[in-house]
C-alpha cells in the first residue's frame, strides 16, 4: 500500500516545527506502524535527507517508549495498542497519516517526534516507592495479601509509563499516571505505612511539572495503552483527601 | 595474564558465607568518599544502583533509554525462579542448582551457580517487599507455576509482565535514591568506551545523545550492566537498541570475553513475515505449559491447521521428549523445530513455523482458564497476526534470545580489568551453555541486590588507589577518540545505511553461526566478516551532525562494534569443538541427533584476550572442575 504521511519535523526545543510531507510507498500490511517509519527513514537517507527521530526500544508494548500521535489520537486508532503494536492493516491504501509528538508543556520536545519525558521520573522519585533497602526483608509469604488486592494492584501496576495519557489530555493532566502509581502501592499492605505521605508528594510533583489538571473528559484511559481505568483517579482522589484530613 | 576465578575454598553450601566473612568491608565514613559508575539500569543495573547508594556509596547511574524504567529487562514475561519449596514438591537451593548446572550442559562455574541458588530466595523477599504485585492464591500467599522443563514449581510470576514489575521495583527503588541525591542519573546517555588508569578500571566516555556532547566521567570502580549482545544476529527478541558496545569496548581495553559462542535461541517467537522485520517477538514459553507443538506429518503440507487430521499431526516434541515432551529446554526445542522446516514440514507462508495448538486445552480447561492464564499473551499474538489463537493454533518459530557468553568474571563479579564488574547478561556467569527459563531476571537481580554490594568493597578496601580526575591525560584521549569515531561515521557518506550492514551481519551469523554451526560455515562467515566491515568503513551513511539526536550516528556506532564483536563469536564457534547447551557443532551429534559433549577436551571456560581488530584474539582457559555434581549427559527423553 501506499501512503501519504505528514510528518513533524522540529531541529530541537527552540526551533519551530513544521510538517514535511512524505509518500511511503509498497508498505506491506504486516508492517508494524514503526516498521513502516523505518522504510520512510531508510528512504529519506538514501535520498540525503536527514532520518525522522522517534523513541522506540522494545516493539513490543512494553517499554513504554514509543509516543506517537496518529491522526490526532495518541498511540493511533486501535484501542489498548502502543504505537509499536499497532500494524499497517488498519490503515487504508492512499490514506493521509499526520504523525505528530506528544504535545504538553511538561513534555518538551527534543527533536522531531521524540520528548522529554523525564517530568514522570522526578514524580516516582518524589514518593512512587515503597522505601526498603536490600537485605532484611521478612520472607514472602510472611505478608498475605488477598488475590483481589494483588490483581487490583497489577492492573495498576501495568502502566508502561508512555505518557499518552497526559498526550490525549486537553488540559496535558498526568493523573491517570500518577494515580496508577498510587493505587498500584496503596492497593498492597506493603504500601500502606507511607501511604498518605506518597499520594501528597507524588500530587505535589506533578503539580509543580505543570502538568494540567483533571476535568473528567477520560481521553486518557481511551488512548491508554495498557486500558487503566480511569476510577484510579477516583481512587487517587480520595487518597489524597485523606491523606489532607488525617494531616 | 592467569585467570583466578577465587572461587573459596571448603564445602559448597559455606563457600559464599565464609567468602562473606573473609571479604574486607569499607567503613561507613569512607563509603561517601567512594564513587562508582553503573552503566545499564536493567535488573542488575538498577538493583545495583540502588543498593550500593543504599550503602552510602556515590553512584552515577547512565543508560541509552530516556528512562531506567525502559531498559529491556522490562519485557522478560514469564517468571523469576526461587527455590522457596512453597509448593512442598521437594524443591531446595541443591535441586535449583543442580537443575540450572545440567541446564547449562556442565559448562557453568558450580561455585557461582550455588550462590545463586542460595540468594534466590532473598530476592522474593525483597520484590514483596518493595510491592511487586506477584500472583496470589486465593489464600493470600505467592502463587509459583513451573516453568521452562522444571519438574517443580519454582517460578514466581506476575502475569505476563513478571519483567516489567521487576524492573519497576528496582528502578523506584533507584528512583529513591535518585530523589535523595545518592545518585546520579544519567539517562539518553551512551557509554563510548572505558577508561583505564595504571591498569584499573577508572571511568567511563559517554555520549550525551540529546546535546551531543562527548564527555568523561571518572570513579573509584565501573559496573556494566549492559545486557547481552543477541541482536548480533540482527534479528532478535531483544529491543531495538540492546547493544554489545559497553562490553566490547571494555573487552578492547583488556577484559576477557567468556564462551561468545553460547547464544540462546528461543523457541516460540513468532515467525518472520518480510524483509521490513525489524525485530522478533517473543511469546513466553510458559505457554508450553499448555499448548502442544506440532507440525504436519507430510511435507509440504499446506492445508489449514484445522483441516489436519490428529493422525497426520506430529507432536514431534512429545514423541522425541515424552518425560518432558512440550517442556524440554530451550536449546533442544529450538532445535527441533529447525530440523522439522529443514525436512519440509514447516507451516506458515515462509514454511519457517510450527504450530503451537490450544485446542486440547481449551476443550481440557475451558476457554476462560486458557483467557486467565494466557489472555495478554494471546491479544499480543492476535494484534501481530490477525489471527485468533483461541480458534486457529499459533505459528512459532525460534528466534535469538539470551546471550549466555559475557565478560569473563571471576566469583566476585570483577573481570579480568581490575575495578570493572560486570553483571547480569553482560556477563557470562551462571548459565553455561544454556539458560533455563526465568533464570535470568534471578541472575540479574541476585547479582545487583545481594552479590555485587558484598564483593565491591573489598575491592575498594584492598586497592586504595585516589580517583583519577575526569581531565587527566587518559580522559583526555578517550573523548578525543572517541569525537574522532563520531566524525569519522559523519564523514563517509557512503551508499548504504547502518542498518543494512547489520541485517547483512545478521544473516550471516544466523545462517552460519546460529542453531546449527559446522567447521565450513563458521569459516565462511569469519571470512566475509572482515570484508563487510571494511565496507562499512568506507560506504555507511549517516547524515545529520554530532550535536544532536541522531538516531543514525547511534546505530551506526553500535554496528560498527558488532561488526568487530561478530568475528570473535563465530571464532569461538569454531574452535569449540563439541556441542553443548545453545552451541551446537553438525560435527558432533549422537546417532540421534543429539548434542555430544566432550568433557575431555572442553570442560573448560574460554576467555579471550582482545589483540588488536584483525589481529588474532589469545585464548585463555578456566578448567571447570565439578566436585559436587557428576557430569552426565544431558538426556530429556
Ligand atoms: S517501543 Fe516499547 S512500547 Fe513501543
């Protein structure tokens, strides 16, 4: 198939970005949507035109690096897919694709498609951790912790830490990131002594990021790779109110 | 240069205790004055990082990805094993040593394998601890599955993501320490070389990816934890730029390289579709559990699946393996699975697959049972394929996986440079020939979380050398050559792109030096290697300049350093006369077909000395000498 791509192309954070306009042509329908980027790059070099700079590392929806918008929707049009995971199938032949980097002032662009996203890493290192050292830990099976708070949890722990949430968000809102984070530990017995002084630090981060707040739209649980439910942040909410009340 | 491995000595179960005791320990005062660079933020990285910050060290933390959370251990999907004998099914450290030892074909050290046996344990404790969601029976206690031709159940899972939470408890606990100004993380930086003063391992030349910048960091002791090198073969399970640079680098500036010729490929991925592949995916093996391999009876045989009859299927896993059937090792079904496509019976439009079939256990369980246990893996299948594995069965073929060659390092995890650890899959410690299934995320965190902060200090305390300063002559060189590698790849502008060199270099090594070696391939690709590479040097292409993302120039780099890397793998091959564990010689095979052995002439580790590019690396041999176990063949039948 045949495809005519819009691509954002930025030198670096200062410069002003624009889109270049690429015809990728004889791309196969098993391609992956990076697979795809790669016959465009493996082009445009052999033409002497510099390669497009997108994140990427695993491709296999794991690692949370690729991030990009598609036609407006982060991570494309198939639901619960990262970029990496998404196949040229679902495109149509001769079909306009307009390839664009998140977009959010706390995820400043680096080079063409690629961001920095370090913003999420100062908010785990904030308080999204429960703080044992090595060695000392009591034996596993010493803490029981019911099925359901381990499957609760996991769900949230599934996070892969893209970023399309904040991505999708029109406010740029990093809750549902955080409250992922959150619940993952507040779900668990092992989480709960620091319980109310994570969700405060962790809100209190993010804030100071300048990502935006939540105004309930759930775009991000629709582009969320992983599906993280949006009632996370109901759950979050209601952590940071108690952590506020019993201060 | 003589090889001590200073393996204690005394009774295996009390030589790590009693190495513990003998091992010179670093005041608490003197541990702030002390720096240490880790390179790689991987299950060992990352749990290194953190504890040695733990312990009051100054840690400088790097890696290539924009965060530690991204590094590739992040995708390992079925377990981490323990010998916890939670499930009472005769399980204990000797039989997890003993299964791991005869898993890696007797070509492992037994001193190290035990301690890992002997700390895995303490690594659930402390992944519990830190709130790794692992599964729960409905009694509240950890759920373990057997995993990969284990006879009990010893793995411990997350659903399919045991990697993934892993890796996030390791890096929040680095990110812990990152918050509390122990360490310093540097992320979108890549390692160019190592630097060496009065013959120690003193600091590191990096590349800052984003500004370009090349620049020097020095230390009181360097640890990589780097991972391995399996997209040598270009294709591979591992991520895109999972890359062999860290450890070659260090390897030409004097530390020996162990058994490159031990690469694991894994048996159910999924198979290649086009040229356009740009990696392969791995589905997690546990799925053997359940499902059974087969591939038709005749050749060329290109009905639907569904159109087979039972009796013209052949379970050719159950039939060769009946004790361990679908479960037998990596190594042995990866194997036969290449010799059932060799005969013409491979399924799939490439005819390179056999089939992975659910049917027996969706009618035995039910579909919701098969959907709980498998369900990810299934969508991630579905969303590669287009087709539904809970109706049509899976097309898998092997792909390269697992590097079990490394650095060569000795029972304290330092390599033959004195002052450089290395750890985790960048090394090549405790799997021999071949590593069993959830083996590795217990090696790399056995080795960052409860090996590595015992060992280093002793090393601190034993060679009280001052840092260097990051602006001596030694550093000064390295950035120079270094900037001149970076203009020199800038400056060619030749006709072909990196990545077609690598695919070049992966076909290769794939065809010649991958499932299946012989004398007469391994000489061909060790022929046409040089060549390659010197076409490399006069017609790559990478535009754009040094001072900036340059997504080119990185992979440039990295190819370049394969291509160098790929000579001594295919040497190793070659001189490695017997087949054992992933390292398969057409030479020497049982009437069956199966690997032999030769304990007379190769029960030893090979660790080669770098000579120059070109030049003919110096072998050196550890002898391997088992006193607890008695070497027997390998037989799954
Ligand atoms: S590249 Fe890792 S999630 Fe897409």
């Amino acid at each position: 198939m045949n495809l005519k791509l819009r691509i954002w192309r930025q030198k670096n954070s200062g410069a002003k970005g624009y889109f270049q306009k690429v015809d990728a042509k004889g791309i196969s329908p098993d391609m992956s949507f990076l697979e795809m980027l790669d016959v465009v790059n493996e082009e445009l070099l052999a033409k002497g035109e510099e390669p497009v700079i997108f994140d990427h590392d695993c491709r296999e929806g794991i690692c949370g690096a690729c991030s990009l918008v598609i036609n407006g929707v982060a991570h494309g049009p198939e639901r619960g897919t990262t970029t990496c995971q998404l196949h040229m199938r679902h495109f149509k032949d001769g079909q306009i694709i307009v390839i664009e980097p998140w977009r959010a002032s706390a995820f400043p662009v680096l080079k063409d498609l690629a961001v920095d996203r370090g913003a999420f890493d100062r908010i785990i290192q904030a308080g999204g951790f429960v703080s044992v050292g090595a060695g000392g830990a009591p034996d596993g099976n010493a803490i029981p912790v019911s099925k359901n708070s381990a499957e609760l949890a996991m769900d949230a722990a599934a996070c892969i830490g893209c970023g399309a949430c904040v991505a999708a968000c029109k406010n740029a809102s990093a809750m549902l990131f955080v409250a992922a984070k959150v619940s993952h530990l507040a779900a668990l017995p092992q989480g709960q002594v620091e319980r109310a002084a994570r969700v405060e630090r962790m809100v209190a981060q993010m804030d100071q990021e300048g990502f935006g707040n939540c105004t309930n739209q759930f775009e991000c649980q629709a582009v969320c790779p992983k599906e993280i439910g949006v009632w996370f942040i109901a759950k979050m909410n209601k952590e940071y109110l108690k952590a506020k009340i019993c201060q | 240069m003589s090889l001590d491995a200073k393996v204690p000595l005394g009774p295996l179960a009390e030589k790590w205790d009693k190495r513990k005791f003998e091992l010179k320990l670093v005041s608490p005062a003197n541990k702030r004055k002390v720096d240490v660079i880790v390179v790689g933020t991987g299950l060992a990285g990352a749990s290194a990082a953190a504890s040695l910050a733990e312990l009051g060290y100054n840690v400088h933390a790097f890696c290539f990805q924009d965060s530690p959370r991204r590094a590739h251990s992040i995708a390992a999907q079925g377990g981490i094993n323990a010998a916890k004998n939670y499930q009472n099914d005769g399980d204990s450290i000797t039989r997890l040593f003993y299964d791991t030892i005869k898993g890696g074909d007797f070509r492992a050290r037994e001193a190290n394998v035990y301690r890992l046996a002997q700390v895995s344990g303490n690594i659930i404790d402390q992944c519990v601890a830190q709130g790794v969601p692992f599964a729960r029976e409905y009694g509240g206690l950890l759920a373990n599955r057997s995993f990969g031709g284990a006879q009990v159940s010893r793995t411990f899972y997350a659903r399919g993501q045991t990697g993934q939470q892993l890796l996030l408890g390791a890096t929040q606990a680095l990110e812990r320490q990152i918050g509390l100004g122990r360490v310093a993380m540097h992320p979108r930086t890549e390692m160019l070389d190592l630097v060496v003063v009065d013959g120690h391992a003193k600091g590191i030349i990096v590349r800052d990816l984003v500004s370009g910048k090349i620049g020097a960091y020095a230390a009181d002791a360097v640890v990589l934890a780097t991972g391995g090198y399996a997209n040598v073969f270009y294709l591979s399970t591992n991520a895109i730029g999972s890359n062999v640079t860290a450890i070659w680098r260090a390897h030409k500036k004097g530390a020996f390289f162990a058994n490159p010729c031990y690469t694991q490929i894994h048996p159910t991925c999924i198979p290649v579709t086009g040229d356009h592949q740009s990696k392969l995916t791995l589905m997690s093996e546990s799925l053997r559990n359940d499902g059974r391999i087969w591939a038709p009876k005749k050749q060329g045989d290109r009905r639907a699946p569904g159109d087979i009859p039972e009796n013209e299927r052949d379970y050719y896993l159950e039939r060769k393996y009946p004790s361990f059937g679908n479960l037998a090792p990596r190594d042995i079904s990866s194997r036969a699975a290449k010799e059932v496509c060799d005969e013409g019976r491979g399924v799939g439009q490439s005819g390179r697959g056999v089939y992975l079939d659910f049917a027996e256990a969706i009618r035995r369980l039910g579909k919701a049972v098969i959907k709980e246990r498998y369900g990810n893996l299934f969508d991630m299948y579905q969303k590669i394929t287009a087709e539904n594995p809970y109706e049509t069965p899976m097309r898998i073929y092997p792909a390269a996986h697992y590097a079990m060659g490394g650095i060569w390092v000795d029972y304290h995890l330092m390599s033959s440079l004195p002052g450089l650890f290395v750890l985790g899959e960048a090394n090549f410690s405790d799997h021999g020939a071949n590593r069993l299934g959830a083996s590795a995320l217990m090696q790399g965190l056995a080795d960052g979380y409860f090996i590595l902060p015992y060992t280093i200090g002793d090393y601190f305390a034993s060679h009280k050398k001052p840092r260097p300063a990051a602006d001596q002559a030694e550093f000064k060189q390295g950035e120079a050559e270094a900037g001149e590698r970076v203009k020199k790849l800038l400056s060619i502008r030749g006709r072909r792109s990196p990545v077609s060199f690598h695919r070049e270099l992966g076909r290769l090594l794939w065809e010649y030096c991958g499932m299946a070696r012989n004398d007469r391939g391994l000489r061909k690709a060790l022929a046409a290697i040089p060549s390659l590479r010197e076409e490399f040097w006069k017609n790559v292409n990478v535009l754009g300049d040094g001072d900036g993302l340059n997504s080119g120039l990185e992979r440039a780099g990295r190819v370049a350093d394969f291509l160098e890397f790929g000579e001594l793998l295919c040497l190793d091959a070659l001189t490695r006369e017997e087949s054992c564990g992933g390292h398969f010689r057409q030479e020497h095979q049982t009437p069956e077909g199966e690997a032999r052995r030769d304990d007379a002439k190769f029960c030893h580790v090979s660790a080669w000395e770098f000579k120059g590019v070109g030049q003919a690396p110096v072998l050196h041999k550890e002898p391997l000498a088992f006193e607890n176990v008695s070497l027997t063949e390998r037989s799954y039948k």
